[in-house]
C-alpha cells in the first residue's frame, strides 16, 4: 500500500471524526460535537493528511503554530488497522517541518502512546500545566 501524504486546510469535519474514531483519539475528543470539530480543523494551522491508494483518510496530525518558535501539535491520530508502519512518525515529521524545524514541537500524550514517542526520538517534558475548559 502506498500512503499519500498532503496538507489538507480545508478537512471536513466528518472525515476527521472518522479517522479520529478508527483511530484511538476519538476517547478524548469531542466527536459527538460537530460544531467544535469543525471550528477545530478550520482555526488550525497546519492540518497534515495521509490517504491511501483508494483515497481513505488514515491518519491525520493537526497543529497550532507560530511558525517561529512553537509548534503545538493538537491532534495526531493514525486509523488502528495502519498503526506501527511509521505513518505518525511520518505525519509528525510533515508537521514539523510545514511549521518550521526552528520552532519547538510539542504535544501532550494520550496515556496510552506515552511509550511511543521517545521511541521516535521525542523527549519528555516535566512542566505542564492546565486550566481545564469551564463547561
């Protein structure tokens, strides 16, 4: 299989919620919430896709940068069944460089890959602080 990787601004909301529930980031956010997906993907900066041959969104990474300093990398969900071939380190990679490799690329990690990201060289940070959303 081949993989098609191109910056996609203008995703639709609804191929987003697909791949965000194939994936396993669908468990922390707000896909039941068209409205908030939606004004997620259109105030994003870089929105980064990978499709396969048939034109199947099957990954995807979204950020919010600066393109100076720093690079927020919000979203970054690969469908399961395409899991463990390079395609998110791939999409990070994509990302990083559309915002530029100056500035300092960060996310936050879902519990469950936080194994996955030193081993693709990703160190951790010990400092991070939030203010939860008022619902």
């Amino acid at each position: 299989m081949n993989c098609h990787y191109s910056i996609e601004p203008d995703l639709s909301p609804d191929e987003f919620i697909d791949v965000l529930r194939r994936s396993t980031l669908a468990e922390r956010r707000p896909v039941d919430d068209v409205a908030t997906i939606a004004g997620m993907l259109a105030n994003a900066d870089i929105v980064v896709a990978v499709r396969d041959d048939a034109g199947l969104l099957i990954g995807v990474s979204r950020a919010i940068t600066d393109f100076h300093y720093c690079t927020y990398l919000s979203d970054l969900a690969v469908d399961r069944s395409f899991q463990r071939q390079g395609i998110g380190r791939e999409l990070i990679r994509r990302t990083h460089e559309a915002a530029g490799l100056k500035t300092r690329l960060i996310l936050l990690s879902a519990p469950a890959a936080s194994t996955y990201y030193p081993h693709i060289g990703m160190r951790p940070h010990d400092s991070c602080w939030m203010i939860d959303p008022k619902r």
